[in-house]
C-alpha cells in the first residue's frame, strides 16, 4: 500500500560543493574543495564527525606506509593522522615515522596510530570551520532532484524539517553510496554481508581500554568461522540495521558482564553510536579497481593507498573509480567508490577514504562534470597539495 502525499521543500541556500557525509572521507572531501576557495556545506546525520572512526569507536588510523618502510599516503590523508594524536596518542605511537627513531624495515611498526574518537571529532570540526565549511549537523540527506543528468538539488530533513540546497557538484562520502542511488548512478551491494560487532571503551583495574568486540572473520584452528552471531548484516534495510544494533548492544553487555568476573570495578564509558557494518553499497563507476592490480601504473592515479591486512602491496587509485558519467556532478569518496568485492575489504578504511575524499573534493571544486575534467590539472593541484600520485615516485 502506498501512500500518496505532496510535499513543499523549501529551497534553504546554494553551493559549489556539497558533500553528504562527515566520516574521514567526507572531512577530507569539504577540506580540499574549501581550500580551493569553493562554497561548501557538509551534511552530517550525526551531531559529531568522523563516522565509524569517531561514533562508531573503530579508532585505529591504519597504515599510511606499505610496511617495507615506503608511506605511500599523502596530503590530507596524512593531515588527517597527525592532527588525531595532536593532543595525545591511545595506542600504536610509531617512533620510527612520527620522531624518525630506529628503522622502517618490514619487521617494525607501520604508519599508524590509535586516537581518541571525542578528540578527533572536535579537532576537525574546529579544522573544517576555520576553512570555511559549513557543517549542518543532524542532517539527512533523503533524495535528490536530476535534470540533464546532473544533480541540481539535494534535498535533506533535520530540526528544521525538510528542505532542499540547490548545489553545483555533490560529493557522496555517505558510506553507502545513498547519494548515487538517489541519483540513480549504477550501484552495487555487498553480496558476502558484514559480521556483527561492539566495540566499545571501559575503565577498570587496567585503566581504560578499546574493547575490539568482533572486528573481522576469524576462524579457529580448523579454519572454520567464528562470528557473534551467524546472521550477516547489509546494511542498507531500515529494519535490518535496528535488528544489528540491538544485537551489537547484546553482544557488548555480555562481554562487559564476562570482563568483570575478573574486574568487578570494570564500567563501560562509551559505546558504538551508529552501526559496526564496514560495506554496503559502492557505485559501479567509469572504472573497477580489482584487489589484483597491486603495483600497477595508472595514468589518472588520484593517490595512492596500501593493503591494511598485510605488508607489501601498494595500489594507484585511478580517478575514474571515483565516478559514473550517468551523472555527471557527482563523485564519491570513502568506501563507495568503484572496486571489486576482494578490494573493497582495502578500500574502505580511513587512509583510503582520506585520500578518495581530498582527490573528490579538489575535483568538485573544479567541475561539475567529472566525465570531462582534465585529470592532468587535478593531479597538479593535488601534487601541489602534498599528494604523491604514482609508487615509482616514492621507490
């Protein structure tokens, strides 16, 4: 049954850049396109930044470096790490990268560090605003309005009720690709679905601690898996996502309960806000980045990234992952852009989303059809900005 309502949005303002999502892709993407001196508006669901690596407590900035001693992530994606641990690190403090103390040899520390989730989200709201953007939080972006296959409006709801920003390109860092679907851009889902998790922080007799509650498939001695719960989650189904949330807060009260038979001081002090699920829907852009073209050239590289799993692989990151021609003002950032299902396992952390979302918002400040930027111009503003394109350049 349908239900058949009309509805008045108010137009509320207009900008050059608008980008739909504040998780490390989204911070990187309004940072870049306001630094080239564009109109930018930010739109947050949440009433803080930084999205599974703030709310959702997945505080682990992975490697920037391949683990043999080359950082192969730069600019913002770098910024970005430094400012994290600005006023003190958690966990994994690099010596050899961050003070240049002892070797970068495949038997030490990689480039990477664990933050606090609060300080982080403050540090770069307060980054974000003294560049200029404006940050709506509590924000939704719940459609679009495409004529001549761009998007000439995003339409949003929040405290203010439900009103629409006409926008000259669109960045989509929403995690889910929600943007190019409303758009309807090509998309694909994650057909394997995402395992359940609860991470959460406490204080106890050991201090206070990350408790890494289910955070990848593990398996057991014999090979065989061993989630919380049998159930995969996808992570695009209003109803499926309260079932995991619910599960997640289970899964974390009995793990808190089992800590405090041998801590009986232990107390939770923050809990994941928004759902553990890592990949849901990435669009099908001009091009497929595939986990097997590690160390290969690409003319169009944006930057590059390495596999967080394992030491040695590098990848270019071609901008055409960034984007479908179907709608010619809209580019993604994150862990939506265009891969194969083996590398968006790579893809979606925060190095990755850092150095798609400065390469996305640089680009959306240049255009508002990605199909015919001249990639040459964007790689020079990005290597002006730090970025380094190709690995024969850091070999």
């Amino acid at each position: 049954m349908l239900l058949k309502e009309t509805l008045q949005t108010k137009i509320a303002g207009d900008y050059d850049v608008a980008v739909c999502g504040g998780g490390f892709g989204g911070i990187a993407a309004a940072l870049a396109a306001a630094r080239q001196g564009k109109k930018t508006v930010l739109f947050e669901r949440q009433f803080m930044l930084g999205g599974l690596g703030t709310a959702g407590l997945i505080t682990i900035y992975l490697p920037l470096c391949d683990g043999y001693g080359h950082q192969v992530s730069f600019g913002i994606a770098e910024e970005l790490l430094r400012l994290s641990i600005s006023c003190g690190v958690e966990d994994r403090y690099p010596a050899n990268w961050l003070d240049g103390v002892g070797t970068r040899t495949e038997q030490d520390s990689r480039f990477e560090v664990q933050y606090n989730p609060h300080l982080f989200a403050i540090l770069a709201e307060k980054l974000l605003r003294d560049n200029g953007v404006t940050i709506l939080y509590g924000t939704y972006a719940v459609g679009v309005t495409v004529a001549n296959e761009k998007i000439e409006y995003v339409v949003t709801e929040n405290k203010s009720g439900r009103q629409a920003y006409r926008v000259k390109s669109v960045v989509d860092a929403t995690g889910d690709c929600d943007i190019a679907a409303f758009a309807n851009a090509p998309t694909d889902t994650y057909q394997a679905g995402n395992i359940l998790a609860g991470w959460y922080y406490s204080c106890g007799k050991e201090g206070y601690r990350l408790h890494k509650l289910s955070f990848s498939d593990k398996k057991d001695a014999d090979g065989n898996l061993l989630p919380l719960v049998p159930q995969r989650f996808f992570g695009i189904d209003g109803n499926e996502i309260s079932h995991q949330v619910c599960l997640s807060h289970q899964a974390t009260f009995e793990d808190l309960m089992k800590q405090r038979k041998a801590d009986p001081t232990i107390l939770p002090v923050n809990m994941a806000s928004i759902p553990q699920i890592r990949m849901t829907r990435k669009i099908v852009g001009e091009y497929v980045l595939s986990d097997t073209q590690m160390h290969q050239y690409f003319e169009d590289s944006i930057g590059m990234v390495s596999d967080w799993r394992k030491r040695g692989p590098v990848y270019e990151v071609p901008f055409r992952t960034l984007y479908s021609a179907k709608v010619k003002n809209l580019i993604c950032a994150g862990r939506c852009t265009s891969v194969d299902e083996p590398m968006w396992d790579i893809m979606r952390v925060i190095p990755c989303c850092a150095v798609t979302g400065q390469a996305a918002g640089t680009a959306a400040a240049m255009t508002d059809d990605f199909s015919s930027l001249d990639v040459t111009k964007l790689q020079k503003i990005l290597e002006q900005d730090g970025v380094v394109l190709h690995e024969k350049e850091i070999m």
